[in-house]
C-alpha cells in the first residue's frame, strides 16, 4: 500500500532533448515556428477537439497559453534536430500533482514527421520526465475515428483501457468517443524497455 503521504508528482517546464528531437517549452519566440508547422493537413484536423490551423491558430496559441499560465498544462514545441526545424507540438495536460496523474495529448506533427521515430522519441521523453518526477498514471486519449493515432500510442506499449462514449463535442460539432490508453508506473520499466529498444534501432 502506498504511504498516504507520497510526494506530489513533480512535473518542471524543462527542455527535453533525445537523439532526434528536442521537446522546448512554449515560449513567445516559438510561436510562428509552431503556426507554420501547424498550419497543414485540413483532414487530420477535423479529428482534433479544437482546431489549430490557419485562422484558428491565434485563439488556439491563447488557450493554450492560458492554461500553461495556471499550472495545469505544460506545452512543447517538438523541434527536429537533423534540420532543426520545428515539426509539431505536444503537451502534459490536466496535471494532477496531489494524484500524481497526467496525460500526454494535444499532438499533433507535420506530415513530414509522421511515420518517422519523432513522435516514439517525444513520448519516451515525457513519459520519462513524469515518471522520474512521481507519476503513478499516464494517460492518453484519442478520437475513436482516428486509427492512426490509435496505432500510434499502441505501439508506444501503453495498454488500451476502453472507450469514453460520447466523451466530448470538437470544433466541428462532433460528438466524439475517446479511446482511453494508459502507462502507470508498474507498466514503465518493460514500456521504457521496449522505446529504447526501438529508438536504438
């Protein structure tokens, strides 16, 4: 049984940096790198809660923001380091530090990011950054249309908990399910195990 007394999870506004990406937290200098990496792919957007392309971007920034200025959020750029350019975004979210829960989501990266060790390097990064600072539970939620995500975070070794029915309304007016994976702490030395065997691929 765990002392009712643990320590919060602890969870700080830090670079990130693997062998293929470096996660930088949002500061205002990375604002148009991330609207420029954003800025694409309509379809993969309509998948998404809220939309953060094109003229949506600037409300989009601001919540984001805003939610990063009252300690719930933690948002990175995901910036590449072979060009250095910046492909994408991800976030902590809906941190819990008394629970010593969080989940990962808000992902989204340029098509020229996809299919590549990108997004397996910037998960490993934050899942190790949340266990090293505490966490008992890391979840991940995604759109139950959106199979390729779903792929993804499978992959990833996180284990696939059910789905959230009619679980929210998107910026399209859909009603969407959300599939619920999660990693906990019992999980992360065989998943820790399994990313670094394919990141060392």
């Amino acid at each position: 049984m765990e002392p009712m007394n643990a320590d919060p999870l602890t969870l700080h506004p830090i670079a990130l940096e693997g062998r293929h990406v470096r996660l930088e937290p949002y500061v205002d200098a990375l604002r148009e790198p991330i609207r420029a990496a954003l800025d694409c792919d309509p379809d993969a957007w309509r998948l998404f809660a809220v939309n953060g392309q094109g003229a949506d971007f600037d409300p989009w920034w601001n919540t984001v923001t805003d939610r990063i200025a009252q300690g719930g959020w933690i948002a990175y750029a995901i910036r590449r380091r072979t060009t250095g350019a910046v492909v994408g975004t991800t976030s902590f979210l809906n941190i819990n530090r008394p629970g010593r829960c969080v989940e990962i989501g808000g992902t989204f990266l340029h098509p020229d990011a996809r299919s590549t060790l990108v997004n397996a390097e910037a998960k490993y990064l934050m899942l190790a950054h949340a266990f090293a600072g505490g966490a008992r539970r890391v979840q991940l939620l995604t759109d139950a249309r959106n199979v390729r995500s779903q792929a993804a975070i499978a992959r990833l070794g996180a284990v696939r908990e059910g789905v959230l029915r009619r679980e929210r309304v998107t910026w399209t007016g859909h009603v969407r399910d959300s599939v619920l994976f999660a990693v906990t702490d019992l999980d992360w030395p065989d998943v820790r195990a399994g990313l670094e065997r394919r990141l060392g691929a």
